[in-house]
C-alpha cells in the first residue's frame, strides 16, 4: 500500500546509497517521488522522498538540486509531525537537511550559510537530546569545516563526534576512517 511502499522506496535509497551505488539510490528516489506525489501522500511522507532524492543528488555532485530538494522538504515540514511513522524511522528532518545543506552550500560558495545552518543543526540535535540527530550533525559539521579548511574546528568537532559515538556505542562513527580525521587531512 502507499505507505508500505514508500517505505520501501526509501529503504531501497538508502541500501543503495549506502553501498555508494548513488545512480541506484537516485533511480529508487525518483520512484520514491512519484509515488508521494501520486498518492498524495502525508506531508511527512513528501518531506521524506524530498530528503531521500537529495542524498544521492548531493553524492552526484548535482549540489543546487540537491539544495532545492533539501528545501522542499523542510517546507512541508511541521515539529508537531514528528510521531508521524514517516518520521519515526529516519533522522529528525530538520537536522539532517540543514546538515545535509550546509555541505552543498559550502561547495557552492556560501559558506557563510553553510556554518549557519550546520550551527543550528547542532543547535537542534542538542535541543531534542537525540543522540543519533547529535551524531550525524557533528559528522557533517566535520566536513563543512574540513571544506572550509578550519584544522582546529575539525579536530574539535571530531573529538566531540568519537566521544559521543563511544558513550552511545555508535560502530558507524567510530571506525579507523571516522576517527583518523584531523588536522592532517587539511590541505
């Protein structure tokens, strides 16, 4: 049904993406936009095939889609949705675009509003006290200040990220990759 199916479309994204096939996970994300759309689906629902395109889009390197998609779905969003079960199986919608943006943005040359949105992105994992939302923006905020060639903030940032990731036992954060970043990889 609609909501099964958007499920697995955005499951099927997500494998896809992570296994760093992003034409797969764009091709399922496309489908994954047609179906809200056809079906009228729930806002949340949409915010989410909004969300699930932007990745592989960010990953092809496709950066002011990526953005607008980002931005199309944090429109429909609403905090007082957050039970809906299209929310309940993903990141909080808010900080996982806003970090997904600052990425995008700063590789398109506002870097300013990149550090703002990454800013309140940390601002708000920390607010909802949801350590996996703290996680994934600390992770983001990472690169941004990896891109904006700021040795000391990555290492900070870094820091905060492994610590978190060994309190909360969070394996994804913590292999040799993830805890290697520091100022050694500024050029």
């Amino acid at each position: 049904d609609g909501p099964r199916l958007t499920m697995v479309l955005m499951s099927l994204t997500s494998f896809h993406q992570m296994r760093g096939e992003p034409r797969i996970a764009f091709g399922f994300a496309e489908d994954l936009i047609r179906h809200v759309e056809a079906s009228h689906a729930d806002a949340a629902a949409q915010a989410l095939g909004h969300r699930g395109i932007a990745v592989p889009l960010l990953y092809l390197g496709r950066f002011t889609e990526a953005v607008d998609h980002l931005e199309r779905g944090l429109a429909l969003y609403d905090p007082k949705l957050r039970q809906s079960r299209n929310f309940q199986l993903v990141n909080d919608p808010r900080v996982a675009s806003w970090s997904l943006m600052s990425g995008a943005l700063a590789r398109l040359g506002f870097v300013d509003r990149a550090r703002s949105l990454s800013a309140e992105a940390l601002a708000e994992a920390r607010a909802l006290r949801q350590p996996f939302d703290l996680a994934g923006a600390l992770h983001h905020a990472c690169f941004l200040h990896l891109l904006c060639r700021n040795p000391d903030a990555v290492a900070e940032t870094a820091a905060a990220l492994v610590a978190l990731s060994r309190e909360q036992s969070f394996p994804n954060y913590l292999d040799r990759k993830s805890t290697r970043l520091n100022s050694s990889h500024v050029a």
